[in-house]
C-alpha cells in the first residue's frame, strides 16, 4: 500500500513530475503493490528493490511530522528507469514523500 500524505508540495511532488515520469510512477506502485515486502526487500536495489537512504544525505526538508522521529529509514524505491521515490515505510504502507525526478533529493553514490 502506498501513501503520499506526508508528501511536501514543492519541488519533488507530483504535481512537479513530467507526464511520463507520472505513468511510470503508477505502474511502478501497482508492480509493487502485488508483490510482498520480503520479495522487495530481497531484489536488487536498483530494480523492484529499495535502499536505505542516511537522513543526513537528504537534501531536501524533512516533513514537520517526523521531526523528532530519528528511528525513522528513509527509502528509495525506482520507478522509470533509475528515478528514486523516496520514503519511509509504516507496516505494510510505503509514505512517499519525494519523487526524485532530477537526482537532487538526496547524495547519489
């Protein structure tokens, strides 16, 4: 399940991402809507699978709700082709809170 509540509407929100990156975010959400948390856990990062994301190399700023909330991962999930949507994730939901569209939200190793 997938969430954008904590979603900050700026500059790395939907509503800044170009049609194609917005279709392939949707197909990406529904591809890992049916496939379980283990099975994204377990695949490549840079495929159907995530990365942790340090908090210090976020570039952007951290929603006012989860200030205070330091045990909080961050997370990169990739949707048309390497772009990053990066989140946290509660139980079976994934919060997305930026798209990456530009490669700016956080360092890039």
């Amino acid at each position: 399940m997938f969430s954008f509540e904590h979603m900050i509407d700026k500059c790395h929100c939907v509503d800044c991402c170009e049609n194609d990156d917005l279709v392939a975010l949707v197909k990406r959400i529904r591809l890992l809507s049916k496939i379980t948390w283990n099975q994204i856990l377990s695949s490549s990062r840079h495929k159907l699978g995530c990365e942790k994301i340090a908090r210090d190399s976020i570039n952007e700023k951290i929603p006012t709700k989860l200030h205070g909330q330091e045990g909080i991962n961050f997370l990169s999930l990739r949707f048309n082709g390497m772009k990053p949507m990066i989140g946290f994730r509660e139980d079976r939901i994934f919060h997305i809170i930026w798209i990456d569209f530009d490669f700016k939200v956080y360092k890039h190793e």
